[in-house]
C-alpha cells in the first residue's frame, strides 16, 4: 500500500494487493526502464557507505538507526553513495525516497513506481552519484502521509569539494511531531556552537506538510540556495521571513554579530547562535517575505526554454468522485481522478514547459522527482532575478506558476502535492519518458 500506488486505488484498479508489495505489476498498461541500466556502475567502490535501519517504535513513531530525525548523510560532490535500507518491523513495508536529489530512476524509492516497498526483514541496496551539492534530505515514499508524519526522515547534505574553512555549516530540520514543533528533533530553542564574528550556513529543511516561516534576528542574512541550488548574487535581506515550503529547502548565510543571532524555525522552534538577540522572546513572523521572483541577479541558463519541446499545463482542482472506492471530494488534475490522470509524457533531451495553475481552495507545494525546474513566471509576471531552481514549490490559491527543465533522466517520475496527506487524496500525476 503505496501512497502513490495501492493506497490511492492503484492495485485495487490495477490488480495487485492492497497492504502488501505496490508492485510493479500492478501497475496496468506502466513500466520503467530496468534497473540495471540505470544505477550507478557497479564496479565502483562506494565513497560514502551507510546502512539505516527503520523501526516502529513503541509509540508508533519511526526511527531511522534509532532517531528521529535520521542520521545526517553527508556526501562530498561526485561521491557515489551507498545506502543499504534494513526494514527491521515496519509492517507496510517502507522504502526511502532521496527528496531533491536528481537521482537514477531506479534509485528514487517510490513504492509501487520504482520499487516494491521493502517489508520487515528485507533489505533494498541505493546507489547514486551526488552530482549535485546542495541541501537535501530522505524520507519513505510508502504510506508517507504516516510514515513521515511520524518521523520516517532525515537530512542529506552534499558539500562541494572545495569548503569555505572558516564557515560553520548546520543543518535544522524542522518537523512537527505529534508532541510539537521541532528542529532536530529539540522542541524550543537549540542552541548552536558557532561563535561571535564566524559566518554561518543554516540549512534549513522544511519535512512539514505545510509552510515554514523561517526569519532572522539580529543580523541581515542571504539566501544562499534554494533546493539544493545556489542563487545567483543574493541580495542582503533585512526584516523580511523567508516561506519554506513542505518539502522544500533553504541555506541562509549571516555572520554573527556580537549580541547573537536568532533564527525562528516556523514559529516555535528557533536556533541561537552566540546568544540571543531577542532575550529568548521573539515568537511572531514578519509580514514581509523574501520573493524568490525577483531574488538575485539573473544568469544564462544552460537551455532555452522559449521554445519547448512540450508544454504542459497542470490545473488543480477538485471535484466530488470515487477514490479507492471511496466517495468523496477528490483533487483533479487537469479534472481527472486520480490514478485517471494521463501521464505527461517527455522523450529525453525535450524542453518540458509547465503552467501550473492551483483552481482550488487550498495551497499545494508541488514536488516534481528527478528534475530541477526553473520558475519562468508567477500570474504572468516574469521571473527577474537569479535562476530560481526549485523541487519543491508553493503555489498558492488562485497562482499560476510557468516552469521549465529538461528532460534529462529517464522513467516513471512522480509529480505531487508535498501536503502529503493532498497527494494521498489523489494529487499526483507522473511525468514518463516514451
Ligand atoms: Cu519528498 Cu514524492 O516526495
Ligand atoms: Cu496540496
């Protein structure tokens, strides 16, 4: 029972069982391009080996080798990763899903697309290349609107091979448990170890369903990448909140002034960096906002994505209908019922254009896998700064955003609301390469 698959009427419409492997066979009329022509050489030595085993815990939260978070997986750029999934008792099977990392199909851990779910006592080997330095982070892609509720998730961080010595790097996961709000698993305020005059990158990661407001105080900060990608020339911000969106990351970068420096992780949660400027009260957001639209300085893309190859449009909508048999008010795809959404399909080496247009009542931060895009426009208003890369973007009630990639890495892709339970109530289609 894959979110993506099983859960959301797949096997049932197709034919496989519900609650046990999504498998590929119950899938009718897909198929992905075989495993072995699409993981990494197998004759190369892993640079970055780790194996994580996931546990129910008594509490019914999940653990990855024993935390919530997971460990973080750090890689240097170039490195081939190596990840051996143990499921140890987690009874619907589970699978891990590299969010943001542009891996080979075969290694993008959606149960019921890309692999059966691995059940308790199985082991699933992950092999890719960290060909992209940036934040990001892993999670199960089986049952996922539980699983990583409950903490089935973790950060992975791939650093170029050239570090700045002197920065202090950080990670802030921030999740929402069932007991609260939380970054790194620490309710209330974390302190850091950075120290009076050092630069800092945070990088902020948002496993939330819903956005993050993220803001700084006591010094004015940059956003220094945004998914994984670095922005072009980031202008300084003084006063204004940064959204994350479900899914989604931010590095921002500031150097810590004498009094300290404060960063508030979605309202509740906060990390500290040589004291706290506010005196441990700041709670309430900016009502301004970094916007990415306008963010930087612009740069040639590696492409043209005037003229398309494809050029796709994605409506949200919703509309009363059947779902895994059941009756209810369903989100549409370009007003099809999930799993009835034609599947937007791509040849490799096509510019792929997409308007997406949210006609509903409610946000949707839209996670495409295996592909970066880059934002054209929001409501027709061009894009003005740097390239702004996204995996993981919000668009709000009533926006259209234009975005564009290419499409360079071949198979079954999913394309979904990151508010995962949206997704599980029929808010994914699939991008497919002929
Ligand atoms: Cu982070 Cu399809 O998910
Ligand atoms: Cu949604």
């Amino acid at each position: 029972d894959s979110y993506d698959m099983a859960e959301m009427g797949y096997a049932d419409w197709g034919g496989g069982p519900v609650g046990e492997h999504a498998s590929m066979e119950g899938m009718a009329g897909m198929h992905t391009t075989p495993v072995s022509e699409l993981t990494a050489d197998p004759d190369r030595t892993a640079d970055v080996r780790a194996t994580f085993t996931v546990r129910r815990e008594d509490d019914g939260g999940y653990t990855v080798n024993g935390t919530s978070p997971g460990p973080l997986l750090e890689a240097t750029l170039g490195d081939l990763v190596e990840v051996t999934l143990v499921n140890d008792n987690v009874e619907e099977g589970t699978t891990l899903h590299w969010h943001g990392v542009d891996v080979p199909n075969a290694e993008d851990g959606v149960a019921g697309v890309t692999q059966d779910a691995v059940m308790p006592g199985e082991e699933f080997v992950y092999r890719f290349v960290a060909d992209q330095a940036g934040t990001f982070w892993y999670h199960s892609h089986q049952v996922s609107h539980e699983q990583v509720r409950q903490g089935l998730l973790g950060p992975l961080v791939v650093r170029p091979e050239q570090t700045d010595q002197g920065v202090v790097d950080e990670v802030a996961v921030i999740h929402q448990y069932d007991e609260g709000p939380t970054v790194n698993g620490e309710s209330g305020v974390v302190a850091s170890h950075a120290q009076v005059g050092q630069e800092v990158r945070l990088r902020v990661v948002n496993t939330d369903n819903g956005v993050n407001p993220v803001w700084v105080t006591g010094a004015p900060y940059r956003v220094l990448a945004v998914d994984g990608t670095d922005v072009n020339q980031p202008d300084e911000v003084t006063g204004d909140a940064y959204a994350v969106p479900a899914g989604g990351r931010v590095d921002l970068g500031f150097t810590v002034p004498r009094d300290g420096v404060r960063v508030d992780l979605g309202g509740s949660a906060a990390m500290t960096f040589a004291g706290d400027p506010t005196g441990g009260t700041q709670a309430i957001a900016p009502d301004s906002y970094v916007d990415l639209l306008s963010y930087g300085e612009p740069a040639d893309l590696d492409f043209d994505p005037t003229q398309p190859d494809r050029d796709f449009e994605y409506t949200i909508g919703k509309k009363p209908g059947f779902l895994d048999g059941m009756p209810g008010l369903w989100w549409t795809v370009n007003g099809h019922l999930y799993p009835d959404v034609p599947m937007f399909m791509v040849s490799e080496g096509d510019v792929v254009t997409f308007a997406i247009t949210n006609d509903s009542d409610d946000a949707h931060p839209m996670h495409l896998h295996g592909h970066h895009a880059v934002v054209l426009s929001r409501d027709g208003e061009p894009a003005t700064g740097s390239p702004w890369w996204t995996d993981s973007l919000e668009v709000g009630v009533g926006e259209t955003y234009e975005i564009a990639f290419v499409a360079d890495n071949p198979g079954l892709w999913m394309d979904h609301c990151h508010n995962l339970p949206h997704a599980q109530n029929g808010l994914v289609a699939h991008l497919m390469y002929d």
